[in-house]
C-alpha cells in the first residue's frame, strides 16, 4: 500500500500544531557550529560538539539548511511560501484530513512566523527535487513536514508530521524520503532519540508507511480516532537511519539562492 503522505504526522486527522495564528519574539541569530564527527554520531557527542543539544537555539539552525534527497529536497519556511501553503490549506479535502480551519492570508502568515520563531518546532518545506532549483520554489512546493519537542518530561521526544498536499506526487515514495530526511536531521542535529507520529485510524496508508520505517503501534485513542506510533532510536536503529539517508547532501540555503527561480525570505 502506498503512502499517501496526508496532514497531520502522515495524515493524521488531528490539527496541526501550531495553526494558532501566534506571533514570537524575533528569530535570534544562528550559532556557528562545528561539523559533527559521524552525520549520527551518539547523543553524547553531539552535545560536546554543538554545544547546543536541545535547547531553544537547536531547535532554530535550520534557518539556512538545505537537505537534498533523490526525490525531494528539503527548504526552510519563509514568508515567500506561505501563499502557495495557504492556497493549499483552502482544499476542504486538506481540511478534513487534518482537522483544521481555513486562516486568511494574514493569519498564514503569522502562523509562518510562530513555526520559524517557537523553539519546539522545526518545519521544512517539501520540494520536489526534479523541478527545483530549475523551477521556482513555489512551483516545487509539494508539501511539508515538520518535528515537535513537546514532551515536557522528555525533550528527547519528537513527534513527527508530514504533508503532501500536491494529488500528483502522492503514493511517489515523496513523503517517506522526507520523513527520512527529518527524522535523520533531528537526530543528528536537535537531539532526538524517540520519534511518535499520530495518525488517523482509518489512515492506513500512513499507519503503514511509518511501520515501514521501524515504527511500532503503542497505542490506540478511540475518542479522537488516531494511532500512536513511536520509534526508539537505538544504535541500530541509527545505524539504519544512516543507510537510508546516506544519499542527502546538506547544503546552504543562502548560498544555493540566486536572482531568478528562488524565492526571497
């Protein structure tokens, strides 16, 4: 069964996190880094090397990161997207699949602005790597994918959503290289060694897809209708990760931008 890469952690029915219309102080500059030791070296080392683990500032140094897959690569979310993002979001298909309510432009952008701004969120948005960067980013718009720290007690825990929101590159393989992708960055970058998506009971393309990348059913809401799955990221599991994506090339975003066919922050 294909994936279908719909809403809410893969199609899930619940809202997005986030879809508030919030605004947050202003983004605070990027710390330099150093290269890490492995792509996904132990949880120990990257402390000692980024010196950043999960802090705030972590969950911000994807502001000029560009990971490049074979099927879709992954861009920052800039104010540019947001109008093909908010054409996307008056499909009352995309509603109803993830549970939300259409926003006019404005509240759009703001939303942009608190998933760059909020510190237990990273998002990228979801270009499909034929087009772009020949073609404009906003005509390579496919669709997004984001990481939540919103586990109080564990902050190693990330939930995990992804959206394809184009029909045409639906059940294309899109939204598993994208998951990929995220999941490999929040390992390697932000700290994560737990990953959960919830999805829509009825979704079972989605509940498949993330069994497919070594998620396992934990548990069931009947009231909101939607499956946890969750993935403990061992030394085995990490090792797997790293074959999967071992393809990526992480790039600068500013660097890769040029006068035509890339759109202004």
């Amino acid at each position: 069964m294909s994936e279908q890469g719909f809403g809410r952690v893969s199609a899930g029915i619940l809202v997005r996190p986030g879809r508030s219309g919030l605004c947050e102080p202003p983004l605070a500059p990027e710390r330099p880094q150093a290269p890490l030791p492995h792509p996904l070296a132990s949880p120990e080392t990257r402390s000692g090397v980024l010196g950043l683990s999960l802090s705030a500032e972590a969950m911000k140094i994807n502001q000029d990161v560009v990971l490049r897959g074979k099927k879709v690569t992954l861009v920052p979310y800039t104010p540019a997207h947001v109008p093909r993002y908010h054409e996307w979001m008056q499909s009352e298909e995309l509603q109803r699949l993830t549970a939300s309510e259409p926003l006019s432009l404005e509240q759009e952008y703001e939303m942009q602005r608190s998933w760059r701004d909020d510190a237990d969120k990273c998002t990228f948005i979801v270009l499909d790597s034929e087009r772009w960067p020949e073609q404009s980013e906003e005509n390579s718009m496919v669709g997004d994918v984001n990481l939540f720290l919103t586990n109080a007690e564990d902050p190693t825990v990330g939930e995990i959503e992804i959206m394809i929101a184009e029909p045409n590159c639906r059940g294309r393989g899109f939204g598993k290289e994208a998951t990929l992708l995220m999941m490999a960055y929040g390992v390697r970058k932000l700290g994560i060694t737990k990953f959960e998506a919830k999805i829509g009971q009825e979704n079972e393309a989605s509940i498949c897809m993330f069994k497919k990348l070594h998620f396992k059913e934990v548990a069931v809401n009947s009231i909101f209708q939607e499956v946890t799955l969750r993935l403990d990221v061992s030394d085995q599991e990490r090792q797997w990760l790293l074959e999967q994506t071992n393809h990526v090339e992480e790039k600068s975003y500013a660097e890769l931008k040029q006068p035509a066919g890339v759109l202004d922050t």
